[in-house]
C-alpha cells in the first residue's frame, strides 16, 4: 500500500461507533487491512486511528486491539512505532470513562507488543527499549490525579509485569514503578488497580519491593480500614490480598517491624460480621504473618548484614513523584543495570534499606553508609 491510506479507512474506524452488524463488518475489514498494510504506511496508520479516537469514538477497545495485530503481523518492525501507540493507548485511558472493557482491551495489547516485537534475534538493548518504551509512559501515569487514568495504567502495568518479557526491565525501570505505585497508594487516591499491581510486583520483583514493603503494609491496612468503613468488600479483599502476598514473597526482616499490626488487622476480619471470601483471605494472611513472628528468634540471628557488593547506583526521585509523601522525597537505589531483574546478586543490599525511621524515611546515617561504601 505504500504511503497511499484507503479512503475507506476512515470510514470503517467510523463504523465502530454505529450498530452491532456494521461494527463487527468494520473490525474485520480493519483487521485484514492491518494485514496488508505495508510497513511504510504503518505511521500514518497510528495517525488516522489516534485522530479518530480523539473525535471521540465509543467503541475505542475495538481500535486499541488493532494495534495487538499490527504488532502481531508486523513484529519488531513496529519498535519505531512503539511510542506513538502507548501515546495513543494514554489518551484512550485518559478518556475511558472508567470503562473496564476498555481498560481491559488496553491490558492486553500492552503485553502483546513486548511478545511480538522481541524475538530471538533481537538484541538484549533493544529488548529493554521495548520493556521501556511500553512502561515509562504508563508508570507516569501512576499518580494521575484522574482516576481513570491511574488506575488503567496500573491494569496494564500489571499484565506486563506479568508476562515473559518483564525480565528485560531494567532495575531502574522496575525500581520507578514500584517507587510510584507505593506513592499512589500512599495517598490512597487510588486503590484496586493499584493493589494488584503491586501483588504482582511483590511476586516477580521481590528485592526490589523490599525497600517499600513497610510503606506499602501500613498503606494496605489503611486502606482496608477504609474499606471497612466503606462496607466495600471489593476493596478489604484487595488490601488483605496485597498485604499477604507482601508476607508470601519478601523476606520477612524487611517488614518484621509490621506484623503485630498485621495480625491484629487480619483477626478484627475473623468476627462474624465479615463476608466469608474477606474472613477467608484475612486467614490465610494471619497464619502467614504468624508463622513469620514465631520464626523471629535465632533464625535471624546476626542482624541484617553489611553491603559487600560494589555495583550499587542512585535513582533519584522525579519532581512529580517528589510531592507524593516524606518516603518518596528521598533517593532510593537500585542494583546495576547490568544485571537482570530476576537474579538479582545478593539480598544484602536492600536490607539496609530495611533500617527506617518510623515516618517511613530512611536513616540518614545508614544512607551515608551506602552511598560512601567501596568494594
């Protein structure tokens, strides 16, 4: 096709927004277009859909999912395009209404674009140019003060820290996303989403969730406080869920200091005025963050350790992110670059970050240490 867009496509994008038969008719015609579009035409292509989809299309998860076939048809050579789509998929999060099906659709073409545009072939730089170009944009929008935005960047966050292609992020990627959503939800602005993102950060990303486990416990039991007062089972149930696979998958010293208050949360949900699915997942916490206070004792003897590992770097805080709350006003660090997410060298490392003052900021005396240490 060249340069040369059909006439009718702007007529089929159109189609979306009318009746059921003319719109599913749209979404095949554009699905076999997406096909054969010629590579060179892909921009323009972005083009006309970002446009159609700022007159105010309805039907906007059908146009998000052609970019899920483009990627599949067209494979890494759609890297270069890679920013213009999450610009695009912004905008539609920005004007969803809150829909989920929308949010859903966007969730699904996110992880869809790391798989089909690394292959084998490619190389590990542009591997983590991709992770980075489908999260930076969306990690922004983490403390959005819309909720409709925030809340569909972390469903989409979520599925791509779920997916294969994850453990290509950067640790300084990992380390923002992780720095950003404990703001969020240190402002408790934002919630569900949010929560779930972090479950999965906590499972595939453990160290680094380590230096934010005390934040984010305190936040989740605030924010089950909240649901209680609610009566929103859905959030109580989110908040217990974040708060237990906080306990299942980081060391226990990171937030030892937690878990009396923990087990008195999870028991106040054990009374009968609690719906079953709340008293069941409150267990399953409470026996968690039990077995972890017995085991205190000898087990943990000798403290935390000392940082004997040399490749040790600053992220420091955005401007934006700086505003959120007294922990995220700090610098944070992360391990090299060099090394992958999921074999991080040592836990040596995080547990100085362990040693916080009670309003969540670390010990100047202890960062001092870190940052002057040399191998």
């Amino acid at each position: 096709m060249g340069r040369c867009l059909s006439p009718v496509l702007r007529q089929e994008l159109e189609n979306l927004d009318k009746d059921s038969d003319s719109r599913k008719s749209a979404i095949k015609a554009l699905k076999s277009y997406v096909k054969d579009l010629d590579t060179t035409a892909i921009p323009l292509f972005l083009a006309k859909v970002s446009e159609t989809k700022q007159i105010g299309a309805s039907s906007g998860e059908h146009t998000v999912s052609l970019y899920e076939v483009l990627a599949r048809v067209h494979g890494p050579k759609i890297i270069p395009q890679i920013d213009k789509i999450m610009c695009s998929i912004v905008k539609t999060l920005s004007s969803s209404g809150g829909a989920f099906a929308l949010h859903q659709s966007c969730s699904k073409v996110v992880p869809a674009i790391a798989r089909y545009a690394i292959d084998p072939s490619t190389e590990m730089d542009k591997r983590r140019k991709v992770i980075h170009s489908l999260c930076k944009p969306l990690s922004g929008c983490l403390l959005a003060s819309q909720e409709n935005l925030a809340s569909g960047a972390a469903l989409c966050l979520q599925a791509l820290v779920e997916s294969d292609n994850w453990r290509f992020a950067s640790n300084e990627m990992v380390n923002e996303v992780c720095q950003r959503v404990a703001g969020a939800l240190g402002k408790h602005s934002q919630n569900n989403s949010h929560m779930a993102l972090v479950t999965a950060l906590a499972k595939h990303n453990s160290i680094t969730v380590e230096a934010y486990s005390r934040l984010l416990i305190k936040s989740g039991l605030k924010i089950l406080e909240a649901g209680f007062d609610e009566a929103n089972s859905q959030k109580q149930f989110s908040a217990i869920q974040m708060v237990s696979s906080l306990l299942r998958f980081l060391d226990p010293r990171s937030l030892f200091s937690e878990i009396e208050l923990v087990i008195g949360e999870m028991e106040r949900c054990q009374d009968g005025r609690r719906m079953p699915f709340i008293v069941g997942a409150a267990f399953e916490a409470l026996q968690i963050a039990k077995r972890i206070y017995a085991e205190k004792g000898s087990k943990w003897e000798g403290g935390f350790g000392s940082i004997t590992d040399s490749n040790v770097v600053m992220v420091t805080a955005s401007p934006e992110s700086q505003t959120v709350d007294s922990f995220i006003r700090h610098d944070f660090y992360v391990e090299s670059p060099d090394s992958m997410n999921a074999s991080y060298p040592s836990r040596r490392m995080s547990r100085k970050l362990w040693h916080m003052c009670d309003d969540g900021v670390l010990d100047r005396s202890i960062k001092d240490e870190m940052f002057t240490h040399k191998s």
